[in-house]
C-alpha cells in the first residue's frame, strides 16, 4: 500500500477515500431506514424496551436520509466520486443477490 501512495498519492487517497464515504452513506442510510421501521413496531408492541430516547425522531432521521440521498444524487456528477458510486452500487446489487440467493436456499433446506 505505501508504494501505491508513495507511485500515486492523490489517486489512491481519492479511491480509498470515495470508496468508504459511498460505502459509510450507503450502510447508514440502512441503518436510519431500519430505525424507522423498527422503531415504530417496537413503539407499538413493547414500549418500554426503548431504553434510548432519539431526538427528533422521526423527523432527524427523515432529514439524515434526504441529506444522504442528496449527496448520492451529486456524487455522479464528479468523475472522481462517480466510479466510485458506480463500483459500490454494483458491489451493493452482487452481495444483495448473494444474500437473497443464500436465504431462498436455506430456507429451501429448512422445508
């Protein structure tokens, strides 16, 4: 690794970084849509498991989600951070059908 940045120092850091930043926005829009739904079904059937109070719930997290949205919808329009959209988007389709693919077939083994 060091005698990639030492041979290409700007490239190497934009890649690494453009490729955590599409990969953490990606994660944590799943995280704050998961919130959303979980948190209401456990507001609704056991309300005393919520231990910890979010703030601005559910406005805070509406408003992370369309400013991560909004980020995903200006990252195509730099050429640095738009192959590295396009290589998480396409990463992001193979493992979610790896993930379905393995479900249906454990779930094929368990019948």
């Amino acid at each position: 690794m060091d005698q990639w940045a030492w041979v290409l120092p700007d490239s190497v850091f934009l890649h690494l970084l453009n490729s955590v930043g599409a990969v953490l926005l990606f994660v944590r829009g799943l995280i704050a849509a998961s919130q959303l739904r979980l948190r209401r079904r456990l507001e609704r059937e056991a309300p005393e498991k919520l231990v910890v109070r979010m703030w601005l719930f559910p406005v805070g997290t509406l408003l992370a989600l369309a400013a991560m949205a909004g980020i995903f919808l200006l990252m195509p329009r730099e050429p640095d951070t738009r192959d590295q959209l396009l290589a998480t988007g396409a990463l992001t389709v193979v493992l979610a059908v790896i993930g379905v693919v393995r479900q249906r077939r454990a779930a094929a083994v368990r019948n």
